[in-house]
C-alpha cells in the first residue's frame, strides 16, 4: 500500500509533453497553444461546423470573467479549459463551464499600465504546468491539478514601466516570454525560462548595446531608452528550431528626432535560436518608426508555392498597413504590398523596404497619415487556412492627425513625444480580409461597420470565426466572405476566438466584453 | 495692494497652464489627443466631466486613473497635478462672447416658437431631438445660431435618418437608434421603435445632411438674439 502511494506521489506525471503541442494537428479536439499550433494559425482542424449547418449554431455555457473587457485565449486539454484575466488564472470544466479551479495574485498598489490597458491575454501548458504572465512581470508556474503555485520568477521590475499582458510561448523544456512598455523607454527583450524550476535560460535584448552589431543604428545614448517591447507571442519552427516574435516601436514613440538612424531591432521580426536565444536573422518592416506601429504581430509560418516552388515562408499583414512574405530560414524578402489604406510609402523596395513619402512624418501642427496608431491591424491574431489556403485578417481602416511634441524621459512616465487625432468615428470603418499567403492580393473581404478589435479564427469546416465592436460574433464562408451566422453578445468584442470539442462535438469560445460565450451544434 | 496681487497672480497662473500643457501633451495626449479633443480616452473640452466633477475628484483621477483603461500618473508632484488640472480645465472653457439678447425674453420665444414640440429642456418639452438642459455649456453661441437658422449644418451623434424598405416593400422611415453589422433600430416619427435584419431588407437609404428640425430663418433678428442667450444660458443642473 505504502509503496503504491509512493509511485503516486514521487512521480510528476508530464500530462502536456511538448511532443503533444508539436503534433496539435493530431489533436484537433484540443486548443494547446496560443494559436492552437506553434505556427501561428489560429486554425481548427475540426470539420463538423459547416457552411451548410452553421446557422444552427447556439450558445452552451457562458463563463463571467470578473473584472473589465476579456481578451484571453483559453487553453483546452483533456476536457478542461484554462483562462486567464490580469494576475488571475482559472480551470473550467469544458463541459459546463463550472470552475475546477481558480487562483488569483494581488496587483501591486503602485502598479501602471503606461500606455495599454489592464489585460491578459492567455496562459501557456507544458507537462504539468500551466504558465501565467503578470502585469507586475513575473512568470508563475501553477501546477495543473489544483492552481497552486509551482514557481514564480521575476522577469523585471514594474516600476520603470515593464509589464506582461501575453500568453507565454512554451516550447521543448522552455517558457518564452516578452515586455509591453513601449511607451514608458524601455529596453526590451524575449527571455527564456526553465519550464521545471524557473530559472532563466537565456535573454535576447530588442535593442542592441554599444559593441553589438545594430547599435550603429541608434544616434547616441538614444537606444537605452529605445523601447522595442514584445507584447504578443511568438511562434515557433521545431524542425528549423528558430523562434520568431515581433518587436515593438522605438521610444520615444512620435518624436524621432533623439534617435537618428533605422532604430533596430524596433519594427522587425527575430528569428532565434531555441537553445540560445541567439539571432538568426531579422526583418524590419519599418525602420525609424514615427507613428507607433508596433510590429507586436503572431507571425504565421506558411508553407506555399513561390515561382514554382514550395518555400518556408513567415507572413505578416502589419500594423504598418503592408502585407509582407519572407521567406523563414533566412529572413529574405519575397513579396510584398498594401493590404489596407495608407498614405505614407510608395511602396516596397526590391529588398522589401518602404519607400517613404517625405513629410510623411508627425509635426508640431498635426499631419494626416493612414494608418493610425493603432494601425492596419494589431495584437489580435490573423489565421491561416491550409484548407482554402488563405490568410484572414481583420483590418482597421482609420487615418489620423500625428502630432509631435518634446520627450523627456523620466523613468515610469510616458516617454511618447506627441500623439494623434483620429479622423471622425463615422468616417471610420474595417473588414475581415482574405489574402493570397505568398502575396498579399485580396481574394474577398467582408465590410465591419468600425475598426475592429478582435482576431480571426478558420476551421477546416470552411468557416471563419470573428466579432465586431458592436457586438456580433459571426461566421463567414472561409471561400468567399458571405456571412452565414451571428449571434449579438452584448459587449463589444476584443478577442481571438479558438475551436476544440467536448465528447467529439465540435464548440467555438469568443469571449466578449466580460463574458465568454461556448458555442455549438 | 490688491492691483499687484493681480498683476503677481496672472503670470504664476500663465506658468501653472503652460507647466499643465506640457505635462498633458507628453503623458496624456497619447489617449486624449493632443488637444484634449479625444481618442483613446473620452474628450476633455467639454465644461463638465462626468468622472470629474469638482477640482479634487479631478486631481484624484488624474494621480490614481480610472481603472482599467485609465493610467494614473502618480509619480507628478503635486503642483504638477495642479497644473494639469488646470489645464485640463481650461480646456473645457469656452471663449466668453459678447452676448446681444436677454435669456428670459429668449425663453418665451423657445415656448412660442415651437422648440419644446421637439426638445427637453429641465425635463419639460418633447424629446424628438436632443436634450437642452446643458447645450450652453457644450457649444458656443455661434454654433447654437447656426442650430437654429441652418439645422443641417451639423449633424450631433444619434441623429441620422434612414429609410428601410422591408420585403413586403413597406417604407419607413426614422431616425436611426443603433446599428450592427446584421440589424438596425429605428425610433419611428410616433415614438414607436421599430427592429430589421439588414439580410432581410429592400432597400436602405442613409439620408445625409438632412435634419428632421425646420431652419427658423424667419425669426425677428432680435428674437433670433434672445433665443441664443437663452439656449447660451442653459448650463445644465448644478
């Protein structure tokens, strides 16, 4: 008996083995990852909600979160579904939405969001744990049974104005994460952490010191306060080993004057190497950045056919109103063109460079450029359907009035330089887009009454999952656009939506405002 | 010694909004917009803040935030919140008119002319258009002019007439109450509200630059004066 017991207790059993997130297409019924695979493609294997029976669609649990607007993507395994809101984590049963679990740390007095809002946007599963990003930037370690505490680290210090609002990125023995506090001068950077006891294995700073290649691109002291924080999660090649994560925009955000030069790595993707954190290549979408467009992107890992020939892509629709596909092994540009209003290039170099409008930059007066700073798009995930091989991305169509004015840095304050003034709210609108993956040309696109603030989702049904600020959550046809289903949630909408099944039905989780909705045939 | 207390107090209060411009323009334009006039965050230039009624609960918004969209900026010494207060207040203020007409004659023309068929104001009246009760302190006596004798000219928010078409091909016709992306509401001219799938329509037409308010152009030119220091003189419930 006592030797039973023993087995039970000394043995951690590795429910999530990183085996079973690399091979999540075997699983479709589970949602293991934040983008339910680590290519980035918000995509649901699941085929049984159809264009043909979707309108039957209903509501089947709803879950309050506590707190203000929601914009966690749950984690689902094995019948149970993990969340997240700001320091709060919690187990439901996916069935019924009653909670198993839940677990809570209290958000220092002196804590501040300089520059976004109070969110979380998802936790991570690797073995026996789940990971949980903290606004106060810690990473905790709960184990999956009961919520309680396994580990917690501190990644930086709050004051200054480092935080965490994204799902970490859990790979082979790892948890990834990266910094919002792009408007508060910091110096950004992706760490790595031992998933088993927490400690760091490796950092990799956005912004290169004096003596590392890139600094050269900074005029002065100006990259200490360069920012170039890492707010969404990253994806990941497990056969290349490369990690991929987007960098955020320089600091001071309008004002550029102190920071002569292209300002790397703001603005780009990274490829790093797993083990390491050492760079491989980088991408800049836009160098010396005036108009904060964060490259805080999930990158997509695609696989198409260019010229001929199948190639190892990574796509991005960016916040800076272009499509871009590079090829992912080495970072070359491939193809790439507007996918949306704007008003401040002429277009892509050969080598994928923007070819910059000049005056184009924010003034004392004010200077009327699309995108705004929220941009083409933003944090909330695109997808990609290997079914109907096409990207899906919800765009913001909104110009606006840049401003610039002086900076002065003072650590844990704002250190933005200007601001904008966007074109009126009737003038505003956005559309779910579909893009040819290898180049950017649109194949439809499905009008949104406003600028949207959630992400997209496509099924191997054929569907493609989204909401809107007005509060519908809907359906389109992944082929054409044509909206099948919508239900009205009563909240705007500010999520990315995922797929799994309970007893091999299929559901799809949105949440909206405060609420999340499950919903299934 | 008063005189000088005078000519001392103007330069320091210049300082004080000059110290608040600058403190607003680098930590919260970003969400107010450079001017206050809104983005992110709500716009300030109004007389009245909802979240801020009076100077203290103003100051403690602006060190503690309003959760959780709101950053505070805790870290400003007090005088710089002072002076962000004051700025924020001088936003608000609108530029002081000369003023030609008598608010109490005003206020007859109001009752005689037909506004309140259409209009609340301090809870009496028709509310077929905006509420009053506060339309002084949002808009200046220009603006409020050119209400009158040219309703078309601006069009506030919740406003706009549509006309539907519905499968049996019946009209109507109203003032649009909310919209999303699959239905439309509709306060119909009798005060009903009417409900339509947009899939499920004929026609939909989005009259623009029309108001359902007639233009008063024949008003005597000083009962046109008085109406506007009336309207000018609404200010809302203290």
């Amino acid at each position: 008996m006592k030797r039973v017991l023993l087995l039970i207790s000394s043995i951690a059993i590795a429910q999530v083995p990183y085996e079973r997130i690399r091979d999540a297409a075997k699983e479709p019924g589970n949602w293991l990852t934040y983008s339910g695979n680590y290519q980035g493609h918000r995509h649901s294997p699941l085929a049984e909600i159809t264009p043909a029976n979707v309108s039957g669609l209903k509501v089947k649990w709803a879950y309050q979160f506590p707190g203000g607007r929601n914009q966690t993507t749950p984690i689902v395994v094995d019948g149970v579904m993990y969340i997240t809101s700001p320091n709060r984590a919690a187990a439901l049963d996916a069935k019924t939405g009653r909670e198993l679990w839940t677990w809570e740390r209290p958000v220092p007095k002196d804590y501040q969001s300089i520059g976004f809002g109070r969110v979380n946007r998802g936790p991570a599963i690797l073995d026996d744990k789940l990971f949980v990003a903290t606004l106060d930037c810690y990473l905790v370690a709960l184990d999956l049974k009961t919520g309680q505490q396994r580990w917690e680290t501190k990644v930086e210090d709050y004051k200054p104005g480092y935080s965490m609002t994204l799902a970490p990125l859990a790979i082979k023995g790892k948890v990834l994460v990266g910094v919002s506090g792009g408007e508060a001068g910091i110096r950004g950077f992706i760490d790595a952490y031992d998933a088993a006891s927490g400690q760091r294995s490796w950092r990799f700073f956005t912004i290169p010191a004096p003596g590392e290649p890139g600094n050269e691109t900074w005029a002065g002291d100006s990259w200490k306060t360069g920012a170039g924080s890492t707010w969404v999660t990253g994806s990941y090649d497990p056969e290349l080993n490369l990690v991929y994560w987007g960098v955020g925009n320089p600091g001071p955000d309008w004002n550029g004057d102190s920071r002569k030069g292209d300002n790397l790595y703001t603005c780009s993707f990274v490829a790093l190497d797993g083990d390491t954190g050492k760079l491989k290549w980088h991408f800049q979408f836009t160098p010396h950045d005036t108009h904060d467009w964060d490259s805080a992107h999930v990158p997509m890992l695609v696989d198409a056919p260019v010229n001929g020939k199948v190639r190892k892509l990574i796509v991005n629709p960016n916040r800076n109103g272009f499509y871009y596909a590079l090829d992912r092994v080495t970072g070359e540009f491939i193809a790439g063109r507007a996918y949306a209003r704007q008003t401040w290039a002429k277009g892509l170099d050969d080598k994928g460079r923007p070819i910059v409008i000049p005056g184009t930059d924010p003034t004392e007066e004010g200077n009327l450029t699309w995108p705004a700073l929220n941009g083409a798009t933003i944090w909330y995930s695109p997808s990609y359907s290997p079914k109907t091989n096409l990207v899906y991305v919800a765009t913001r169509e909104v110009g606006a009035t840049y401003f610039k004015r002086a900076a002065e840095f003072k650590p844990g304050t704002f250190f933005a330089g200007g601001g904008e003034r966007q074109i009126p709210a009737s003038e505003q609108w956005g559309a779910i887009r579909a893009l040819e993956p290898a180049t950017g040309k649109m194949a439809w696109e499905y009008k949104l009454l406003s600028a949207p603030w959630a992400g997209v989702l496509s099924t191997a049904g054929g569907l493609v999952f989204s909401g809107s600020n007005e509060g519908n959550i809907f359906a389109l046809d992944g082929k054409t656009g044509k909206p099948l289903w919508n239900f009205h949630s009563g909240g705007a909408v500010a999520s990315n939506p995922i797929s799994f099944s309970i007893d091999g039905r299929q559901h799809v989780a949105l949440p909206a405002d405060k609420v999340l909705y499950v919903f299934g045939l | 010694m008063k005189k000088l207390l005078v000519f001392l107090a103007l330069p320091v209060l210049a300082q004080q909004l000059d110290t608040g411009k600058r403190i607003f323009e680098s930590q919260c334009a970003l969400c107010h917009g450079p001017d206050g006039s809104g983005g992110r965050g709500p716009n300030l230039r109004k007389a009245k803040l909802k979240n801020a009624p009076d100077e203290d609960v103003l100051k403690k918004v602006i060190v503690d935030g309003i959760p959780p969209e709101m950053p505070g900026a805790w870290q400003l010494h007090p005088a710089e919140v002072t002076a962000t207060a004051a700025y924020v207040r001088s936003l608000g203020k609108l530029v002081v008119e000369e003023i030609a007409g008598v608010p109490a004659a005003g206020e007859n023309v109001f009752a005689n002319a037909g506004c309140v068929a259409c209009h609340i104001v301090n809870g009496k009246g028709i509310a077929n258009g905006p509420e009053l009760s506060a339309i002084g302190s949002r808009r200046n006596a220009k603006h409020l002019r050119e209400s009158i004798t040219a309703p078309n000219s601006f069009l506030p928010d919740g406003f706009q007439i549509l006309e539907v078409t519905d499968a049996a091909g019946r009209i109507s016709k109203g003032v649009k109450a909310n919209e999303d992306l699959f239905t439309i509401q509709l306060t119909l001219s009798d005060g009903r509200h009417a409900s339509f799938q947009k899939a499920s329509l004929k026609g939909l037409r989005r009259i623009t630059g029309q108001s359902t308010m007639p233009a008063f152009n024949s008003l005597a030119a000083i009962d046109l004066d008085n109406l506007v220091a009336y309207l000018v003189s609404l200010k809302g419930a203290e």
